[in-house]
C-alpha cells in the first residue's frame, strides 16, 4: 500500500492549494518517487463538465473522458502522473453512487447515514484511485476550505484515513494564509492559529503547515506558530509568492519541504537537484530573448482561469522558442459590431479557444477573417475551428448564412452540425465526444511538420461536428483537411493553403501541454508567430 498527503486549506480559499500539490507531486518525483493526485470537491455536481466557466473555469479532461477541475490540469503539467476519471472526487459523484446502492438494495434494510456510508464511499473512492496508479504517494487535496460546512464528510473520511493507514503512511498538510496588515505593518499568524483550532475540532492535526505570505516569516513568528499550533518549527514552511507558478517547486525545495514530507512518511531517497526545471524556469521562461503579442479571442476573457489550459500551452509555446508570450485578451462580445483592426494590430498572432452558445460569435469570425486577409498565424481550438470553418464558408467559398447547427439551428448552410447518432442525446451531461480520439495526419501538411509522424491522440470535448458534405467546395476553394479520425472520417484539423500558419483542429491540445515538453501545434504556432513579426518588422 503506498502512502498518502492530505491536504486541506485553511483562512481564505485562492491560496493556491492545486499549485502546491503539484509542486509537491513534482518534487517526489525528483527523488524517484512515483505519484498521483486525488482532488476532492465538495459540490454536489457531479462533475464540472455542466458547470459555467466563469463559476469554475476551465474543465480540465483527461485521456479517458472526464471532465475535471483545472487543478488536475497543473499536475499533469508539473508531473508525469496519469490522471483519468477516478482522480476527480465529487460530493455529487459520492451521493450519486450511495443513492444508487440504496436504490438498487445494496444496504440491506439499513439507514443509510452520512457517517459511515458517505464517508466510507470517499475512502473507498480515494483508496480505489490510489491502488489503481500503483504509486508510492497519493497527494489527495481536499477543495474549499476547512471549516465549510460542505467539505465536512470529506474530513472525517481523511481522518478516519488517517488514523486507519497509522503513522508514517499519511500526513496532514494544512495550506494557510499570513495576512499582512500593511497599516499595523505586521504578519498575523492568528487566522492560522484558529484554522488549525477548526481542524483540531473535527479531531484532524497539521503536521505541516505551508504558510502562504507576501513577506518573510520571522523567527518569532514561527515560534509562536509552531507553539499555538501543535507543529515542530521545522515544519512551519514558509510559501512566499512568486512571479510564476513555475518556480513554486523551486521556492519550496529552497525551504527544504521535498526533506520533511520523506522524514515524516519515512521514505528514504537520495536527494536529486532539479536542475532541469530550474534551468527551465530561470532561463528560458524568465529571461527569454525575444517576445510576442497573442490574441487570445473568447468570451470568458474576465476571468484567468476560464482557459488556464490555453494560457499556459502559449507560455510553453514561448518556452519551446526561447520568448515571452505576452496575452492580449479580447473579449469576442465587444467586436460583435465594431472593427477588430485597432485591437489586433499588434499582435503576431491571433488563437481562438473553444466555448459554447453563440454569445460572441460573430465577433470571433470577424477575427478568424482579420487573421486569414492579413495573413497573421491563426489557430483555432474546438468552437475556434468551427468559427473558423463558418467564416471560410461564408466569405471564401461563398455560402451565404452558413452556421453551425448549434447557434442556428435552421440555417440553410450547416457546414457545423450535429452527427446523425447524437440527435437523439439529450443528456447534457454526458452528451459529448469527450476524451482521447485517434487522428490521422496527412504528409506535407503544417500539422504534420508539427508533429512529425501520421497517428497521433488528441481529447476531445464537443457535440458538433464538420458537416462532410460540404469537404469538397472547401479543398476546391483552398482548405485542406490534414487530419481525420479514421473510424468515423470526422475532420479533426483543418489549414489554410494560401496562408503562412492557419491550423485549426476540433480537438483540445491545450490539455497535454508542459512547461518542459510544449504541445507541438503551439510550439509552431508561436514559431510562426515570431516569424511573421521578424518579417513585419523589417
Ligand atoms: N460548442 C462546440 C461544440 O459543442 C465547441 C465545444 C468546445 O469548443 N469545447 O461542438
């Protein structure tokens, strides 16, 4: 059996618990251990998959089809962790199995009761997503923050863990806040007093308490903390913040963190720089040579994590060609009936990211065509290929009203639609191609130089498809389509010919991006972002 971290939050949530349990995952896996993550969440969704982005953010899915919180997506980015289904844990998804069971018989005449049934359903959850990676630790990290009502039974399942599995299989990391109060010109460590207070209440300890702060913790403070706390100082590790979420595994190292999780689970490894990562860090994201603007056009542009994926494949797009991406948001709503041109301008390339309902849709077609008449490098992701697949439509092959099914349903152009099969769904929850699809590239193609073979896997999250009656009007009028799923023919990318990068694809790249190995379709992307400035600015 392998061993296990919880960890919980307390003060305030946003302190960036993901982050830390990727940074954590990561710095096992410098000393040779294998890892994986379990994230709790304790909504009553079942999953996210129906939940709004700007509620949310971004739904972060895996290989095998599930739609999960975006922190799952920084431990596949930080680590080499294999996260599926089961690495998402919800309220809904706990009650949903119980209510089933108890439909069904499965207890027998009993009262079914939060304490056990509940709570041993989340142990058996966490257990089962833990033997099934056959890992050395587990880092379960439990959402909201300690003292909510709602993460209660999740708690006392970690407790109940805790005290099951005995010491050295499991600790408790506790992620606080050190406010500092800028007009008393003090850090207070009293918030963390009385969150460890909460987690002693409900019979949970901290063993180590990672304190989120904007200045240095002094030794007084770390006195005080580890004495009102029930902690040795040691164990008091300091999170300061940082520029980039990339150098939180660096920062920690720095505190000795990596040192203290393999002391208190008595794991013995030799300890192991993690000169790549920092090289990475220091070098090539921090000090590149060169730089680049990126539009990114969508509608949940106010709020950062409604596409953290798409964010952070650009900055390692930048990483792969030694320069800073630099963002430019636009919001697709504002451009519905004013010009784009002022606002694009500057930049060297321009992405559109999926989305659903038509809200904003004819802002981001304006941008597809700004980009395809001015020959700026265009990439197009999910709804971004099927905008961009109306605007071609429209403008270059001449169908006049052509849409996508999903926003018009009547149109008489549906170059976007619904398969046959699909019709007849209507489940939105689970009414999606989702998950890991096979696609075929064809040789001489953009997407092909980027990827450099023919068969390669992509996720997917989407209902409509390209409308393959319409295939040949558009190779005749200069599209090609350089991947197809090659069961079901569907078209997976399409390009532009008379274009120097026009690449689009129905699939989400996004998702298997890494700091340290960028997705290919944004590494060339940002190439040929770089080119067009180099040849722009001569
Ligand atoms: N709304 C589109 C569809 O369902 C695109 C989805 C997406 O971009 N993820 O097909």
């Amino acid at each position: 059996m392998g061993k296990f971290i919880f960890i919980t939050g307390g003060v305030v949530s946003s302190l960036g618990k993901g982050i830390a349990a990727a940074s954590i995952g990561k710095l096992l896996e410098a000393r040779g251990l294998k890892t994986t993550i379990i994230k709790c969440d304790p909504y009553l969704n079942v999953d996210p998959g129906t939940m709004n982005p700007f509620q949310h953010g971004e739904v972060y899915v895996t290989d095998d089809g599930a739609e999960t919180d975006l922190d799952l997506g920084h431990y596949e980015r930080f680590t080499k962790a294999y996260i599926t289904k089961d690495s998402n844990i919800t309220t809904g998804k706990i009650y949903y199995s119980v209510i089933t069971k108890e439909r069904r018989g499965d207890y027998l005449g009993k009262t079914v009761q939060i304490i056990p049934h509940i709570t041993d359903e989340i142990k058996k959850s966490i257990i089962k997503a833990s033997k099934a990676k056959d890992v050395d630790v587990t880092i379960v990290e439990i959402g909201g923050t300690v003292g909510d009502i709602e993460s209660l039974p999740f708690l006392e399942a970690i407790r109940q863990l805790r005290w099951e599995l005995g010491v050295n299989y499991a600790l408790n990391i506790h992620v606080t806040l050190l406010p500092y109060i800028r007009s008393a010109g003090e850090q207070k460590t009293k918030p963390t007093q009385h969150s460890v207070g909460r987690l002693r209440e409900i019979g949970l300890t901290a063993d180590i308490l990672l304190c989120r702060t904007e200045r240095r913790i002094t030794k007084e403070q770390r006195d005080k903390i580890a004495l009102f706390c029930n902690v040795d100082k040691e164990s008091v590790v300091e999170a300061s913040d940082v520029k980039h979420i990339y150098e939180v595994p660096i920062a920690l190292k720095k505190e000795g963190l990596d040192d203290l999780i393999l002391k208190k689970l008595n794991i013995k490894r030799d300890d192991k720089d993690l000169k790549d990562w920092r090289n990475l860090v220091l070098k090539r994201l921090k000090s590149p040579q060169k730089d680049i603007k990126i539009a990114v056009v969508g509608k949940y542009i106010a709020l950062p994590d409604a596409y953290k994926s798409i964010y952070e494949a650009l900055v390692h797009g930048g990483i792969a060609n030694n320069a800073r991406v630099d963002i430019v948001k636009v919001d697709s709503q504002d451009f519905e009936k004013r010009s784009l041109a002022s606002k694009l301008k500057d930049v060297s390339g321009i992405l559109i990211p999926g989305g659903f309902g038509d809200r904003g849709i004819e802002g981001k077609i304006k941008a597809v065509k700004y980009a395809r008449e001015n020959n700026i490098p265009f990439f197009g992701i999910c709804l971004g290929m099927q905008v961009a697949t109306i605007e071609f439509a429209r403008n270059v092959v001449g169908l006049k009203g052509a849409n996508s099914t999903e926003f018009d349903v009547d149109t008489k152009n549906p170059v976007i639609s619904l398969l046959e099969e699909q019709k007849e769904v209507h489940d939105m929850g689970a009414s999606m191609r989702l998950g890991s699809y096979p696609c075929k590239l064809s040789e001489k193609t953009l997407s092909y130089k980027a990827y450099k073979k023919e068969s390669i896997a992509e996720r997917h999250r989407h209902r409509y498809e390209f409308n393959n009656i319409y295939k040949e009007s558009f190779i005749e009028k200069g599209m090609t389509f350089s991947g197809v799923n090659p069961e079901k023919n569907l078209v997976e990318i399409i390009e532009l010919k008379k274009h120097p990068w026009f690449v689009a694809c129905q699939f989400h790249p996004e998702f298997k991006s890494k700091p340290d190995k960028s997705h290919p379709l944004f590494k060339n992307f940002i190439a040929a972002a770089l080119e067009y400035k180099n040849k722009k600015d001569k």
